[in-house]
C-alpha cells in the first residue's frame, strides 16, 4: 500500500474514533442544564416531519415530571398516544444523543444560558425519502413549584 493511501486510512480511523464536536457539545449543554437544577418550567416543542401533527405544543413540567402538554392552537390536551413525542428536557437530550449515535446526519443547537436543546435536525437515512425530523424548542420559561 502506498504511504500516502496508508496515512489517509489512519487519519479517516482517527477520525472515526473522536467523539467530534456534536458529542462534546452535547455533553456541555447537558452539564449546563444539570448546573441550572431547573425542575419546573414550561417549554413549547413543534415537530416537522411526517407526523400524526406539525401543531406547537405546551410542556408543562412539574418536579422534572411532564404534568400536562397542550396543543397550542386549540388549547386542547395532546392525544395520549403521541405523549412521548413531546417530553421534558432529558427526553430532548436522548433524541439528541440517539440521533448522533444512529442517524446518517444529525444537528443539534443549545440554549446558552440554560442548555436545553433548541433545534434538533436528524436525518435518519440519508438516501431515504420523509424519514427526517426537525424538533424546535422555544418558549422555554421556569417556574416555581405548585404549592
């Protein structure tokens, strides 16, 4: 084998075994979130992509439990069967973590002040067609415990 063949094989091995940028970021964003200890916030989530709704809809979290999510335009409960697509923080970070870990392309931008994740783009199979998922989290506000 060629020495030129030979070193590019390495560097493309090295770089497969770095955790890269994504990884590390990830695991900033967590540590920043885990730092805040914020157990009780609301936060919209709108998911794009081929699913039972495209509609925003309202997290409320209570001591780290999701206690209710609303559709927002209708002011309605979420349908229970689509419940885990709409989870707290942590949940967010698992997408994350598992679209990183098994997607083709995977992105992910975090809140600076808190680290919860703002947009998660994943494109599960890249030669697929409608398999791709965006996730946009906003409105993110903390709030006192219910007494």
């Amino acid at each position: 084998m060629p020495r030129g063949a030979a070193l590019v094989l390495m560097l493309a091995a090295l770089t497969a075994c770095h955790s890269g940028p994504n990884l590390d970021d990830l695991k900033r964003a967590r540590a920043t979130w885990a730092g805040q200890n914020v157990r009780d916030y609301e936060i919209t989530i709108r998911r794009l992509c081929l699913c039972p709704s495209t509609e925003p809809v309202r997290v409320r979290v209570v001591a780290g439990q999701v206690v209710s999510q609303t559709v927002v335009p209708t002011r309605l409960p979420l349908d229970s069967t689509q419940a885990t697509m709409y989870p707290a923080v942590p949940g967010l970070f698992e997408l994350v973590e598992g679209a990183y870990q098994r997607a083709d392309r995977a992105t992910a931008t975090f809140n600076r002040q808190y680290g919860y994740p703002e947009s998660i783009r994943i494109d599960w199979i890249a030669k697929a067609i409608d398999d791709e998922l965006t996730v946009e989290v906003s409105d993110f506000s903390p709030s006192k415990p219910l007494q």
